[in-house]
C-alpha cells in the first residue's frame, strides 16, 4: 500500500501555506502515531486542516504531489478534499448532531480549538501547527498525557449517544495500542451500548470492515462479545469467538481481503443455530451483500446435516466452510486433504440425483439437486468405511421418497 512521507508533504504544504497565507495543522492520528510512535515518517493516511481555501489549498499541494484529486464535489459537503486515497484536507469544522446516533451537520468554525472539540477522544483531539511557524503541539485536552498514561478517554459524556460507532473505534485502539479505558469513559460505553442499534446496517458494517483490519482482530472481538456491544436485535446470535477461525484468517490475510468482513462476522455466529428469520435479521442489520446471505443460508443447511449425522468435529467445520468456496476451506489446510479424497468417493453426479427423483415421480428445483448432493457429501465424508455406490443410490432415493 502506498504511504506518505511526512518530510516530505510538510515541507510541500508549509510552502503552500505561507503563499496563501493560511493557518495549517496535521490532526488526528497522525499527530498521535507521531507522538506514540517517535517520530516515524511513513504514514498511510494524514489529516490536514487549514484555516481557510481548503479547495485551492488541496489543488495545489495535489499537484506537489502529483496526485490526483478525488471528485470534490462530493466531498464538499463535509468540508474535506481528498488527495487520492492519502491525504484529506479539510477546513475548521463543527457538528451539530439533529438526533442521536444520525450523522452530523458540519459547519464552519473559527479556530482549530473549535474543530479538535468535535473530536471522539483526547489521544485524536491534538493538532500540530506547521503554520505560521514556529511549529506547535495544541492540545487543550491533554491528549499527550493520555498517551503517556496510555488512557482512551472522551471528551464530552454525550460523544457515544451522538456517534455509537466511536465504541467501535474506542475498542479498535484500545486493543491496537494496548490502552485501557479512563473509568468514566468505559462506563458510558456500557451505559450507552444500547445506542448502537440506531446506527444504520452500512455504519455498522463498516466499522466491523475497520475492525477486521486490524491485526489485534481476536481481542477487538472477545471484548465486543464480552460487552454485547452489537444491536439489541442480534445480541443473543453472539457467540464467543471462534479463534482457530481468525488465526488462520490472520496468517493468510492478504488472500481472504475480500472476506475479511464476512469471516469477522462469521467467527461470532458460526456456534449459533439461525432460522432463515434470524439469517434475514443478521443481513439486515449487519448490509450483508446478496451472495455473504446465502453464504450464510448454505451453512445453516450444512450445519444441520452435520448435527443430524452428528458427524465429526473436524468434518463438520470442513462442510460448514466449503460453501464459502475452495478458498477459505484452505484455511481448514490440515483437514482438506483427508476430506477431499473422501469428496471424490461420491459417485452421483447433480444429474443422476435428477433421475434417481424422477424414476420415484419427484421433480427436483435446481436448488434441492444442491441440497441433495451436499447432504451425499456430507454421508460420505462421515461414514466411517465409505459408502457404495449402491448404499449412495439407496439414500438418494430415501430422500426423495421422503419428499413425497
Ligand atoms: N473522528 C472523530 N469521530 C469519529 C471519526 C473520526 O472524532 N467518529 C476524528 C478523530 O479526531 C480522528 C479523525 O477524525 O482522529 C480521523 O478519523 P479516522 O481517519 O477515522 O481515524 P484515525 O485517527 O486516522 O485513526 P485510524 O488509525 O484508526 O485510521
């Protein structure tokens, strides 16, 4: 991934802002892995504030750079420009929140004092001018002391009512940095947890997106399972965490990118027996996509299978991950290759299921052909000695005749 050197863009953005004779700060996180971090040059995101002509600002440090700049136009509206993927500029800004938990009116605000207000906690509530010089930490809130302490702390008791994803983000640092909770703070997380509810499926998820970036991913999760902080609706899927499930995950991570959301999700739930109801409610309130809802709908029906042939520990997760695809069966490796010679020994094909039902009068929709065939699967992989091809035949026909 591409980073920014800090040097570098500071001594670029000083120079533009002494020609344009603007106030310009770095904010946020990268003022706080600087201090944490002492004094390390690559970044892979920098916040900058100016005190005004962000726009005019941000075209010309883009063109420094020469980096594209992102459509602005949409950006607009919330104050920030970005500079490709790195680097957002954005001018002194204030929230108003209109209701609890929705996300906030932005608007213009005098001093850089005003804008670190807004902030979620004293360790990203610090600025660090680069102009006019000389080059100064502001920090009204005593973030750096935090820091030192090693404190996540708030800085207005209403923070987690207006935003609830800021528990996420409390918890994503507290674990990353290794940080505890100032008291009062962890006690309005847990007086407050019930706010999470209101935060729409796509905030939600995207916060559980952050969260399974982050390489202390176990420990993030064990606490959100041992606090309950996830929508009143689906507290009682929760389930601990399913560790083998995120180690493996952790040591191919690059491979799984694009599932890294749908495992997180899936590490607390896989223990937890869901009717198409409770899978319906877990696509809603967590945005999953079309194809992670069936994911899910699969390892329902194979979970069944596993329990009614009461089959194996080993097997049983092995069936209950396949229909997530070759790939993230790799992530059971040990077991793959003892289960996969077992798969080659299922002798019917979708079409002889087909006809097996059709020789008893059943027509099969194309989904129960693939019912059907997992649960042979499932048979054959369990059996202790193989099955035949006849006792395969004989099943099938069970089933079907079952159906009628
Ligand atoms: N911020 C906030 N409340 C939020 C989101 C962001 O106050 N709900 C502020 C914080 O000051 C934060 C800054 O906006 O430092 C930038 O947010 P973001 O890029 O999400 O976080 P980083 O601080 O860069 O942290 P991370 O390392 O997790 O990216």
């Amino acid at each position: 991934m591409e980073k920014v050197n800090l040097p570098i863009l500071k001594k670029k953005a000083k120079k533009i802002a002494e020609q344009l004779g603007v106030e310009l700060y770095l904010v946020g996180g990268v003022v706080r892995d600087w201090l944490l971090k002492g004094g390390e040059e690559e970044f892979k995101d920098v916040d900058l504030v100016v005190s005004s002509s962000r726009k005019h600002f941000a075209i010309l440090l883009a063109e420094e750079l020469n980096i594209p700049l992102e459509d602005m136009e949409f950006w607009d509206e919330y104050f920030v420009v970005k500079i490709g993927k790195l680097i957002d500029v954005a001018s002194f800004r204030r929230e108003y929140y209109p209701e609890p938990s929705v996300l906030p009116k932005v608007s213009e605000a005098e001093t850089i004092v005003d804008d670190l207000k807004r902030r979620d906690f004293t360790i990203n509530a610090m600025a660090y001018r680069l102009w006019p010089e000389p080059e100064e930490l502001i920090d009204p809130f005593g973030g750096r002391e935090d820091l030192k302490k090693r404190l996540i702390r708030f800085l207005k008791r209403d923070s987690f009512v207006e935003d609830p994803t800021r528990i996420y983000r409390a918890v994503r640092y507290k674990e990353r940095f290794e940080f505890e909770f100032e008291e009062e703070t962890f006690n309005r997380i847990l007086l407050d947890k019930n706010y999470i509810s209101r935060l729409t499926p796509a905030r939600i998820r995207s916060e559980f997106e952050r969260i399974a970036d982050e390489d202390k991913l176990i420990n993030c999760l064990e606490f959100i399972y041992e606090y309950n902080l996830v929508p009143n609706e689906v507290v009682h899927f929760l389930k601990k965490p399913n560790r083998d499930l995120i180690e493996n995950f952790l040591r191919s991570r690059k491979e799984f990118n694009n599932e890294a959301f749908l495992i997180t999700i899936l590490s607390m739930i896989l223990d937890s027996r869901l009717d198409q109801d409770d899978i319906e409610l877990l696509a809603k309130r967590f945005a999953f996509t079309k194809k992670e809802m069936r994911v899910l709908e699969e390892i329902e029906v194979l979970k069944e299978l596993a329990l009614i042939d009461n089959l194996k520990e080993a097997y049983k997760l092995y069936i209950i991950l396949s229909p997530m695809g070759k790939k993230i069966s790799r992530l059971f490796t040990d077991m793959v290759e003892v289960i996969e010679e077992r798969v080659e020994q299922v002798k019917l094909s979708g079409n002889d299921i087909i006809n097996i039902a059709a020789k008893k009068g059943v027509r099969l929709l194309g989904k129960e052909v693939g019912v059907l065939k997992k649960r042979l699967i499932a048979e054959v992989v369990s059996s202790e000695n193989g099955l035949s091809e006849m006792k395969q035949r004989e099943l099938v026909e069970k089933w079907v005749s079952c159906k009628n």
